[in-house]
C-alpha cells in the first residue's frame, strides 16, 4: 500500500467516527468564542487605560502653580502600556499591578491589577485563546493520536494485517499526520481570524511564530499519542494512564515545582522594604536632620566657595532633595535588582516541569512571545521608575537654579507644568525578545525529537510484532 492509500484510509475511518467529527467542532467553536471574548475584553481594557491615561496627564498639566516639590508629592499616575497579543495571551499581566503612582522619594509598587477589577476574569484567567489552545488542544491532540493509534490494538486486529501487507512506517505517520490535521482543522478557524484582526508589522510577527510553534505543540502530543496507542493501546487502562500522566505533566507537576523553587530561593516583599528602608537612614534625608544631611551641605558649600547655605546661587533644600533622591534612586537598584536574579533563579528551577511534557514549556513560549511574562512587568516598573526620576529631578533642579534656600512659596511660570511629556515607554521588539524564546523553544524542540524516536520505536514494534 502507498502512503496516500494509508492517508485515505485513516481519513475515512476518522470522518466515520461522528464522536471524533463531534469533539473537534466543539473545540474549534470554543477557541473561536475564547478568542472573541478576550478581544472584547482587551478592547474596553485598553481604551479604559488609555483614557485614564490622557485625563491623568491633563490634570498634571492644568495643576495651580505651586512649589516644584509640592508638585512632585502631588505625584502622577502612569499606566502600563498594552502588550502585542494581550487580547489572545495575557500571560500574567492580568494578576500584575497595571497603575503606579510616581511621586517624590519613593518608589511605588505597581497596583490595581486587571484580574482585581474584572471577576470573570479572576475566575477563569486561563480561558483566553493562547492558552485555551495549548490546554485543550494539547489534550485533545494526544487523546486522538492514542485512539487512532490504538484502534487495530482495541479492536484485535493487528495480525490480520500483515496479510494484507500493511507495514509499520507508512501506517505510524498516516495516524499521526491523521490525528495532527484534526486538532488543526479545529485550530485553523480561530487562528485565521486571530491573523486579520491584529494589528503592527511586530504584532504580526509574533503572532506568525506563536502560530507556528503553536501547530509543533499540536503535533507532538499527537505523534506521542499515536506511539503510546500502539504500546498501551491493547491495556485496559492505557486511556487512564496517558490520560493522568498528562494532567501530571500539565497541572499537578508545575505546581509542585513551582513551591519548590520559591522555597528553594524564598523572596517576601517584607524583606526587601526591611532592607531598603535600613538603607535609607544612612544617606540624606530631604525633610530631616541626618549626618549625611551635614555632610553634604559642607561639600556643597565647599563647591562654590561660600560659608553659609544663604549665600549660595541655588536653592539648597532643592539641592538637598535631589541629592535624597539619587541616593534613593541608587538603593532602590541595587536591591531590587538582587530581587529579580532571585526571580529569574526561580525561573530557571520551575524550568525542571518541561521535562515532563511539552505542554509547560509551550505555555512558557506564549507568555514569553505575547511579551506578557514577567520581564514584561519588570521592564514596566523600571520605565515608569526611569520616568519618575526624571520628572522629579526636572522639579529639583527648576528649583535649585530659580529660587533662593528656604523660599518655599516661590512658584515656576505659568504654563511650566504642561511642559512636561507623558508617560510613553519604548515598545520592545521581537528581535529583542528573541533570546528569552530559546530555552522553551529548544525543549520545544527536544520534545519534536522525542515524539519522532516514539513513532519510530512504535513502528518497529508493530513490524516486529507482525514478524513474530
């Protein structure tokens, strides 16, 4: 028999099986609904923030005069941009705070996550259509791939044929090729549609790679199921077995790494404050009396060779304010940044869950390629924290360079406030993401090999088994 004689065949048999016919509209129904629903959603989140946003920025603009330093505790909200595929993968974004407050000598945490605000959401945050389709499809892929692949071991009719000179290789990749173009007809819907309502040449890009690995994803599960119906396929319970190592790999094994990495490498928001504030009562202090108050006002007065601050051409507390916030600045890097290598040290145990599936280091994959991940997040909290210092640095030295030491009423031109720029991060792009897609692409890639050795091993087996 030719290749395409096993094709045909195995395509009869699957459009005969109405179950089958059945499970894949099903799926490809709800993708299509997923896919709506999270556009919806993405559409009046967007346009909420992006409302906000411009009102925020108005009323910074059309604030009274005041004091510089009055302005910078007065504060400004800024709000996280909206990422390239958020409407299909909002990746963690949705459980992140979207909103920070910038205000003088602190550094706020990002707030007032979408999930908060949104209950459906909260409740069922895995229902967009990224991960809907790894999840389902994924499952649905290695469920079709072991009844196909089991159907001549179900039905007791392996020996029958070797009469008919059925060989193993062509009747392997006729099931799996069979099992993979099923969840893809299912697929292929929702993703055609996907195609022509995003937007951006990078959006495109990404959304073309998500695809791709997206379909591997699919057809690995399919070929492992293929080759595991062919060894389990006769079993009572190989169904149940395959089944239940898929919920492992998938939901229960994750988790438990996931405990074990945060124990492994513990980091509490309390712990990082504790240091941080002990930090702060060694450097300057803008509204207090420390020692390196006293020190810094001698060298300040040294510099421009006067004895008391009044006889200085800048405003000292201004100085003094923004000498508090570079040490502030300077702290907060350093710790924050031991924080997030403890997170990426985090990431890196959680990676030992992809090898027991393909479906972890998928989901990795969509998080990463949507750039809804947590390096998303980081890069938003240090754009809206590169913003901050500048806009109160800005404050400071208007102040230092136009009023005199203790003059706390002296107010900037009108029109001084609106000359400040929103809040507009630099968009990252694919090529920049690039190197975070390689560890899950290169399981991605491991479980392609694996799944091929599994066909092949299967084949063997059946001609084997034939032979004997």
């Amino acid at each position: 028999m030719r290749m395409l004689q096993y094709l045909s065949l195995e395509a009869k048999l699957a459009i005969r099986d109405r179950g089958t016919i059945l499970t894949v509209a099903v799926l490809s129904a709800i993708l299509i609904a997923a896919f709506v629903s999270g556009l919806r959603a993405d559409q009046a989140e967007t346009e909420a923030l992006k409302t906000a946003a411009e009102r925020v920025q108005a009323e910074w603009a059309a604030q009274p005069p005041k004091n510089p330093h009055m302005a910078a505790h007065y504060g400004i909200l800024v709000y996280r941009p909206p990422t390239p595929l958020q409407a299909i993968e909002p990746g963690i974004l949705p459980y992140q705070g979207a909103v920070t407050f910038l205000e003088a000598h602190q550094r706020n945490a990002p707030m007032l996550s979408p999930a908060s605000v949104r209950s459906a959401e909260t409740r069922y945050g895995g229902t967009r259509f990224s991960p809907m389709l790894q999840v389902s499809g994924g499952f649905l892929s290695l469920v079709l791939g072991f009844l196909i692949g089991s159907r001549e071991a179900r039905r007791r009719i392996a020996p029958l044929l070797k009469g008919a000179g059925v060989k193993g290789r062509p009747l392997i990749i006729a099931k799996a090729i069979t099992s993979g173009t099923l969840v893809l007809l299912a697929a292929m819907p929702s993703l055609l549609i996907a195609m022509f309502q995003i937007e951006g040449t990078d959006a495109l890009s990404r959304f073309g790679v998500l695809s791709l690995a997206s379909l591997l994803h699919l057809f690995v599960l399919a070929g492992l199921g293929v080759a595991l119906g062919q060894w389990l396929g006769s079993t009572r319970f190989g169904l149940t077995a395959v089944a239940f190592a898929w919920g492992m790999s998938v939901l229960i094994i994750p988790r438990m790494v996931d405990v074990a990495a945060e124990q492994i490498f513990p980091l509490t928001q309390r712990q990082i404050n504790e240091v941080i504030a002990a930090d702060f009562a060694e450097g300057p202090d803008g509204h207090g009396d420390t020692e390196a108050n006293v020190i810094f006002e001698q060298g300040l007065l040294a510099e421009y060779g006067v004895e008391r601050r009044e006889d200085l051409p800048v405003n000292f507390d201004a100085m003094l304010m923004q000498a508090d916030e570079e040490y502030r600045g300077g702290v907060y890097d350093v710790h924050l940044a031991e924080a997030e290598a403890v997170r990426k040290r985090q990431d890196f145990i959680k990676r030992i869950s992809w090898l027991f599936g393909p479906t972890p280091a998928m989901l990795d994959f969509s998080v990463r390629i949507a750039g809804a991940d947590a390096d998303t997040q980081y890069r938003f909290d240090e754009s809206a924290e590169a913003f901050r210092r500048d806009l109160v640095g800005r404050l400071n030295n208007h102040m230092a360079e136009n009023s005199l030491s203790g003059d706390w009423e002296w107010t900037p031109e009108d029109g001084y406030y609106a000359s400040f720029s929103a809040f507009n991060p630099p968009a990252p792009s694919l090529r920049d993401d690039l190197s975070d897609l390689l560890p899950s692409a290169a399981v991605l890639l491991f479980w392609f090999m694996t799944s091929i050795g599994a066909m092949v091993a299967s084949w063997r087996q059946f001609d084997k088994s034939l032979a004997a």
